[in-house]
C-alpha cells in the first residue's frame, strides 16, 4: 500500500475546498428545505399526576408512600391499556385507532417518585392537548374501579404546544450540513487516493529518487518535471 503524505494530503483538501464548501452548502439547504415543505410538524403535550393519599386519609403515612411506589409501573400499563385508551378515542371521538392512539401515548415515571408523566404527540397541538387530559381523567375513574381507591391528583394538566417538537431548523441545518462535509472530505480523499498524476517536484524526487533539474510550463499552467 501507497504511503500517504499527510502535508501532500492536506494541501490537496485545501485545493478541493471549494468542492466542500458546495456539498455543504447544498446540505443546508436541502436540510431547511425539507424540514419546510416535507416534514411533517407533530406537537407534544404531557400531563402529570401524582399518586398521593386516598380521599378518606388526613395525613400521608410510610405504608401509603410504600404502596404509590409499586403502583407506578402498574399505573403506568393501565395508562396506555385497551380499556382506558378506548374510552379516550370513544369520548374524544378520535379519527384514529386504538393501536394507533397508542403509538403516540409514553407514559413516564419522574425520577423515581410517584408521579407519572403522560406524553402525547399528535400532527394536531390541540389534539395533543385533549387527548393528555382526557388520558389522566378516565384513568383517575378507571383506578376507583379497579382498587377502589382514590390516590389520584393532578399536578399539571396539559397545555398547547406553541410550536412542532420535531422541528429544528437549526438542528436540521447542522446535521445536513456537517453530513455534506463528511460526504466532500470522502469524495476528495477517494479522489486524492485514486489520483497518480504527479503534483511537485518534490513527489518527482520521493518517488523516482532523482534530482530535478528545472520546470517547463504547460500550457494550462500545468509543469512538468525535468530529472537529469
């Protein structure tokens, strides 16, 4: 294998640049652009519950904290359950399916406390929004029945999402931009590896082991070398 000199190299990257800057640029805009016109916007609202004491209970003991801290995974599987996302599409009247209304439903726990995070992502903020509340209301009915317990409180109903959570057109010009450099580093090096036309004199007297002797201008201003 050829050794490669990193000074030849880098000269030849530096003649390139214009190369490189093009794919950049061409990668930024082709980022802004599709992140403008093909995108497609979706918006995030969450609501946040917190499993506190029951109706019937002044003060908040150990056992109760002990009993909330095993019941957040379990609350969690009901939360995203046929049984309450169903009547969240039923009471919304939602143009989607249940499967589908649960692709777009995490349910989180905070920091390992007892209070739950329920997330939803829609192509429609104020969908988002309904559909949040609507997930913590039937699920705070669901539980009564289920235990016959009231350990339901919410914290933060949610709230209209101002803009796409998706979209980033700074964050999207970055990547396609930095991708459009790696893509013209690569093509210079293949074609800098690939190229065995001879550049200096200097790479005359490396590779033949002669001295040269003097340049003659091509035209073109190109040179070629003269060895004795």
């Amino acid at each position: 294998m050829e050794e490669i000199d990193l000074k030849e190299m880098l000269s030849y990257f530096w003649n390139k640049k214009l190369l490189i800057i093009i794919l950049m640029v061409v990668g930024l805009v082709g980022g802004i652009l599709y992140s403008t016109n093909f995108q497609k916007p979706l918006y995030k609202s969450y609501t946040t519950i917190l499993l506190t004491k029951e109706a019937d209970k002044t003060t908040i003991d150990s056992t109760t904290l002990a009993l909330n801290k095993n019941l957040v995974d379990t609350y969690r599987e009901i939360i995203k359950s046929r049984n309450v996302l169903g009547k969240v599409k039923i009471n919304l009247d939602l143009d989607y399916t249940v499967d589908e209304l649960m692709k777009n439903v995490t349910v989180e726990s905070v920091n390992d406390t007892e209070i739950i995070k329920i997330i939803v992502i829609d192509p429609d903020k104020k969908t988002s929004m309904r559909v949040a509340n609507e997930i913590a209301d039937v699920f705070k009915t669901e539980v009564v029945k289920l235990y016959s317990i009231q350990n339901i409180g919410i914290i933060d109903e949610a709230e209209l999402a101002e803009k796409p959570y998706n979209i980033s057109l700074l964050k999207t010009g970055a990547i396609t931009t930095g991708t459009g450099l790696l893509l013209g580093l690569g093509i210079v090096f293949v074609i800098f590896y690939f190229d065995t036309s001879i550049k200096s004199a200097e790479e005359v007297e490396r590779k033949l082991g002669l001295p040269v002797i003097g340049t003659i201008p091509m035209k073109g201003g190109k040179r070629k070398w003269k060895t004795n």
